[in-house]
C-alpha cells in the first residue's frame, strides 16, 4: 500500500530555511535541487516507510532515515499517511528538539 506524505509546518519551515542557507552560501540552483532531492527522499517514504529506523527511545512510533548524508528525516507512519515531523542538517541536535517537542506543538505525535 502506497501511504500519501504529508510535511508539518515544522518540517516545512525547516526545508524552506535549508533552502535559504544553501541559496547564500551556494546558489539558487544548487539549493532548489539539493531541497528537491530531499523532498523526493521524503515522498519515497510513502512507498517503504519501514525502512527508517524506529525511535521508540526519543516518541512512540517515531522513525529517523537520513539522506544525503547530512540530512535526518523524522517521521511516523500512520494507516494511510507517512508524516513527516522534521528535517535535520548539518548535526543539528534532532533528539534534543524532538524530545523538547513533547507537547504537542508543531509535531504531533
């Protein structure tokens, strides 16, 4: 069964601000494909969600996969949909947010 992915805000903004970085720090080009790729990596998760790793030790039914290298998706699987909680770069400590975001706030659980 093919799930659908869905991006949180959270996720979303965390890609729209890689973007920005890699546009000064490279270009607009190199950015949009880099962020592309990634978002296709995402959207791949609908096909085989399984493949992550689980992080039961960080949230229940959590999952982490990287890309790129330098790149940690988080996400969880749901019956008919992937979602994907955040997108990690460049050794950002994604177990510290993660676990801080707790709540409920912008990655539901």
């Amino acid at each position: 069964m093919i799930r659908s992915v869905v991006f949180s805000p959270a996720a979303a903004q965390q890609l729209s601000a890689l973007n920005r970085f890699l546009t000064v720090r490279a270009s607009a080009l190199v950015a949009n494909r880099y962020v592309t790729a990634i978002v296709r990596h995402c959207e791949s998760l609908g096909r085989a969600p399984e493949l992550g790793t689980p992080r039961p030790d960080i949230r229940p039914g959590l999952r982490t996969t990287h890309d790129k290298g330098r790149v940690v998706i988080a996400y969880g699987i749901g019956v008919a949909q992937v979602s994907i909680y955040g997108v990690f770069y460049g050794g950002q400590n994604h177990e510290a947010i993660l676990r801080a975001d707790q709540g409920g706030g912008a990655l539901p659980r």
